[in-house]
C-alpha cells in the first residue's frame, strides 16, 4: 500500500478530506520523536510554511522553547510509522501508542 493510499485510507475511517503535508513544510516536535518514542499529536490551523502538526512525546517538559521545527521530510524519514496520521485535517489528534484518532473541535477555535 503506498503512503497516499494509507493516508486516504485514515481520513476515510475518520469521515474526513486528506489535506496531504508537504515535504518541505516544517513540523514541531518534541524529543524523543525522532528517537522512536510513543507520539501525542495534534493540528492546529498554521501557516502555509507549516503543516500544523506539533508532535509531543513524554519526554515533552511544557516548555515551548524546547520544540524544534523540523522540515516534515525528515519526519518522513525517521518515523514512516506516523505517516499514515500526517493526511488527517487541522482539529486532528492521534496517540501512537494505541493508534488513538480523534477530533477536538476546541482546536480549531
């Protein structure tokens, strides 16, 4: 299955239109993303520049000055199992631990 099609198939099951992420968009993360860690995610309205997606993990401390903006391709790369999530609209979270998708509305204002 292609990564598109895995991205389709998520929004689907979620009752959703893809919005595909752009490779040379940037994405925050927190440590232990890259690393493998269990991800909390979440989408948020952004700018064109970003995709909207902040990934935590629970080494996340709630200090905002400790995310790095990445460019979603290395996302991509480190963490192609998370992609299949990246296609979900803004309101969008997801827990990687037990492949939790929701929406939350309170996003969005």
């Amino acid at each position: 299955m292609t990564v598109v099609s895995e991205q389709i198939k998520e929004c689907q099951d979620q009752n959703s239109i893809p919005i595909f992420p752009l490779f040379n968009q940037m994405i925050v993360i927190s440590e232990g993303v890259l690393e493998g860690d269990f991800v909390d995610a979440v989408r948020y309205p952004s700018p064109q520049h970003m995709t909207g997606w902040w990934l935590t993990t629970n080494l996340y401390n709630n200090d905002i000055k400790t995310l790095k903006t990445i460019h979603y391709h290395h996302l991509a790369f480190k963490r192609p199992d998370l992609i299949k999530y990246l296609a979900l609209p803004f309101g969008f979270r997801f827990l990687s631990e037990n492949k939790m998708i929701w929406f939350d509305e309170g996003v969005l204002s």
